[in-house]
C-alpha cells in the first residue's frame, strides 16, 4: 500500500497531463483566433482613422469654399470702386488689395485641390480596409466554427476532469512538503513534474533506472526523482498491474 499523498499526487499528474492532451486537441485554433482579432482590431482603427479624417476635410472644404465666396464678393466690390478712384494712389491701393486678395483665394484653390488626392487616396485605402475586413471575418468565423466543433467533443472530459484535479489539488494541500515538490518541478519541466518509465528506463531522458528506483517507484510510498534527468518518476497502471 503506497502513501496516500503520493498515490494523489500521481493521480494529479495523470490528470493534469489529460487535460494538457485534451487542450492540444484545440491545435492552433485558440492562437489563430486571437491572432485575426487583432488584425480585425488593426484594421477597424484604420478604417475609424480614414472616416475621421474624411469628416476633417469635409469640414475644412466647407471652411474654404464659404470663404471663397467671401473673398469673391470683396474683390468684385473693388473691382466696382475702381471706376470711382479719384487719384492714382487710391488706384494703386485698390489694385494691391485686390492681389492680394487673389493670392488668397489662390492659395485656398491650391489647398482644395490638394484634398481631391487626399480624398481619392483615402477612399481606395477605406475599399481595401472593406474588403481586408470581410476576409477577416469570414476567416473568424471558420475558425470559431473548427474550435465550437472541437470544444464539443472535449469540453464534457474536459469539465470532468477539471473537477478531479480540483478535489486532487484540495487532498494535496493536506501536505505542503509534497505539494510544493510537485509545483515546482512542473515548473522546471512546463507542465509535467512525473515521466512514466518504460522497460526501466525513464520516459523523459531515457536513461535506464537501477532496480531499488524501480521498487521504490512500485511502492509508492515516496516521491522518486529520475537520478539523471531529476524528473519524478511513476509507473503507468497499465504497467502497474502486469508486475503485481
Ligand atoms: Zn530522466
């Protein structure tokens, strides 16, 4: 009869690697996922990005054109006075208000047929974003499908066994000394404190184990570190049984 702690932490172990083996069976797709919903994330910024600054130069483009017209009164005012001049200085300073009034609106024009590229260039970017957005949707949903469809066949195990680990990890805590042996040593080998061993030899690194660690590892009653790898080391049931 093995030691009760130690019989629970292999149980863990067992568990633990089931649940690992379940999870694998999701392969790619959790990562997959996650990966398209950053780029739906990027793209959609992109997109908010384009439709900001289209509604910037819309309201840049009234400015302007209101303006414009502003400006087109005034010169056709001056135009009008400049029947009425009476000296050649006045005439003079009407003509340079006038210039200077048409560089204005000049360089209003300049602005204003600078958006028309601007516009043209965000548009094509905005139906590329579309389309861009659309792949990645459709890409989404296949791939949540795929993951529903593997969730279904796992996920009663899979609850199952959470379960089991839980009253496990809880029958544990009845001894800190093997518990933190246990926690640490997954963490050393990501995920997995216990190799099993197969014709004597440790399923980790393969090297062949001495007769007195394959009794002590039979016996369960202690915690059996592999001598050369240092993983913790137990015996399959399938295996247990054949020997007894
Ligand atoms: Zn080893």
């Amino acid at each position: 009869m093995g030691n009760t702690n130690i019989v629970n932490v292999i149980n863990l172990h067992k568990v633990e690697k089931k649940l690992i083996d379940i999870n694998n069976k999701r392969g790619e797709l959790p990562a997959k996922i996650a990966s398209i919903n950053e780029q739906i994330e990027s793209l959609s910024k992109q997109k908010e990005e384009s439709e900001t600054r289209l509604a910037e130069i819309e309201k840049r483009k009234v400015l302007l054109n209101g303006t414009l017209s502003d400006i087109e009164k005034k010169v056709n005012s001056l135009n009008d006075q400049m029947y009425k001049v009476k000296s050649n200085k006045e005439y003079e300073a009407l003509l340079s208000e006038i210039d200077h009034l048409n560089n204005e609106n000049n360089n209003h024009f300049e602005e204003l047929g600078t958006f028309e590229d601007e516009i043209g260039s965000i548009n094509s970017n905005l139906t590329e974003n579309a389309e861009k957005l659309e792949s990645e949707n459709n890409k989404l949903s296949a791939n949540q499908e795929k993951l529903n469809e593997a969730n279904l066949l796992i996920e009663s195990e899979e609850k199952e066994l959470k379960k089991e680990k839980k009253s496990l990890t809880g029958l544990l805590s009845n001894d800190r000394s093997i518990e933190s042996a246990y926690n640490d040593k997954k963490d050393e080998y990501e995920g997995l404190a216990f190799a099993s061993i197969n014709r004597n030899c440790c399923n980790n690194c393969y090297s062949s184990l001495p007769p007195q660690l394959i009794i002590d590892i039979e016996s369960q009653k202690k915690l059996v570190s592999c001598p050369s790898c240092s993983i913790f080391l137990y015996i399959e049931d399938e295996n247990l049984e054949e020997e007894e």
